[in-house]
C-alpha cells in the first residue's frame, strides 16, 4: 500500500496511507545498509503486519523531488517564511538567506508579516513593498486575533508547506489558527529579551485537507545555506540574475568591481539596498566557510 510519512519519533514512522488509515511503521533494514533514512514527506510503500493494530513495515521509498539535511524533509512544494512585525523585529537577514534557499531548491516562496498589529509605525508596509516588487507573494496576518488566516489557506492549497522562521514569530499560532485547534504548543515570548523560545521539538506533517500539509519544522530557522557556493550566491538573489549579464567582467564577485551591472541596477533603484547589504553579509559568511574548509 501507498502512502506518506506524517511524522518520525525515533526509528518509528507515521504512515498516512492511500486508505486513511496512519499506520505505524518501522524501516526495513535494507535501507540503512544502503545508507538511506526515510524522512517525513517520502512518500513510501508499506507491508501491512497487523492491520488491526495498524502496524507497518516501509518497503520502499519513492525518487524525493526535493530533499532537505536539515532539517530532514522531503518533497516540499512551498517555504512559508513568517516574519514578525514587531517583538521580535524582523530578521530580513535570515528572510533573504532562506529566500535564497528557496531559490536553489526551485520551490515556491511566501513571506507572511505577522503581528502587523503591534507595528503602530507601519515599518511592514515598506517589508512588503521590497519583497512584492522583487515577485514574492506577501500576506499580512495578526495570527492571534485570526486575521489573515483565509488568504494564508489559500496559498497553502494543494502544496506540502514548510514553515519557517525564528521563535517567536506566530508560526505555531498561525498554524493553530488554519486549524482552529490548538494542534501545535504556542511559543512564549521572553518578555525579558523579547526573543522566542523555541518549542517544536519534531517535525509532523498536519493534513489541512486532500493534497494539502504544514510542516512545523523546528531547527528551520538555524540552517545554513552551505549548498550555495559564494561565487554563485548573486543567481539565488532573484531580481540579481538579470542584472549579471550587464557586469563587464566574467565572474564579477558584484563587490570590488565597477562598473557592475547590480550594482548600477541600485543605483537605477532597481535593487533594494537593503537585498545588496543582505547579499554582502551572506557572501562574507559563505567565503570565510569556504576559506575555513581549505585548511
């Protein structure tokens, strides 16, 4: 029988079959010999042992479109970045790393601003205005009092979506209210350093409806983007790429060079600064691990 892995504790999975039964399930052995881990979001196929007590045993594991170390989840079709308004303040830094992420894995990106209500000086709207203008679909949301919440089930249709974003943010009281349950523990803000404390401690895949999941993956928000070698970065910068082939150097670092067809597309106003300085700070991080790795 056919199905998907909904969540992982340890060497058991949580099948959610074609029948709608889930089924816990363990891993043939082979796969470990072969030095393959199932993962939540493989869709698999499964030996039923006990169909009573619902026990399984994964026989096989489809060809992963999409796969990511860490934290560990396969087939994702969309990253959704949530980024606070305000308490915390939003890490466009850490925004524009994963954006990039999502770039390399060829995936759809969106950013949701939550807590819009707690900005009384509005700061978001100018958030928005940079990321709507570069192509990237933006929702507002103020998750505890629920508004938002149908734009943000709209664009979770018929996708496995990954939410991403530092503590603190709402991600779980977003996805509690998509559900209007309480299906994930809501983080508490520190009020004494106004930084999240992180509280999903797995990773589970939650059913909205057919075709439709949210994974509350914890460990999202820490990653680094080591796949992405520096000298390339500028291509998983979106509104970057057409702008390189107007750099009058091959393999312009579009940092010490002039006439650098980004950096006169700053200038031009058609490049945020704020992505430039972002690109400069993740370039510097990538070069020195690189540079770290030849010794």
């Amino acid at each position: 029988m056919q199905g998907l892995i909904i969540e992982n504790i340890s060497n058991l999975y949580y099948i959610e079959a074609k029948d709608g039964e889930i089924y816990e399930a363990i891993a043939r052995g082979k796969f470990k010999k072969d030095e393959i881990i199932p993962t939540v979001g493989d869709k698999v196929e499964i030996d039923i042992i006990d169909k009573k007590n619902r026990k399984a045993i994964i026989d096989k594991i489809e060809t992963r479109e999409i796969y990511i170390k860490r934290p560990k989840l396969a087939n994702i079709t969309q990253i959704v970045y949530v980024v606070s308004s305000k308490d915390p303040k939003p890490d466009l830094l850490m925004l524009d790393k994963q954006l990039a992420f999502a770039e390399l894995l060829d995936i759809k990106a969106t950013i949701i601003l939550n807590k819009t209500d707690l900005d009384k000086e509005e700061q978001f709207k100018a958030i928005k205005n940079i990321y709507e203008k570069i192509g990237y679909k933006v929702l507002e949301t103020q998750a505890k009092e629920k508004k938002g919440i149908k734009d943000v089930k709209k664009i979770l249709k018929n996708n496995i979506n990954a939410f991403s974003g530092n503590s603190g943010v709402g991600k779980s009281t977003l996805i509690n209210g998509i559900f209007n349950a309480d299906i994930t523990q809501e983080g508490e803000i520190s009020k004494k350093n106004k930084k999240g404390k992180n509280t999903t401690t797995s990773i589970k895949l939650y059913k909205i409806d057919e075709n439709s999941y949210i994974a509350d993956t914890p460990g999202f928000s820490t990653f680094d983007i080591l796949e992405i070698e520096s000298r390339c970065l500028a291509k998983y910068f979106r509104e970057f790429k057409k702008e390189i082939e107007n750099c009058e150097f091959v393999g312009c670092t579009h940092i010490k060079e002039e006439k650098c067809g980004i950096k006169e597309a700053i200038k031009d106003g058609k490049i945020d600064e704020s992505r430039y300085k972002s690109f400069l700070k993740i370039y510097e991080i990538l070069k020195n691990k690189e540079e770290h790795k030849k010794w």
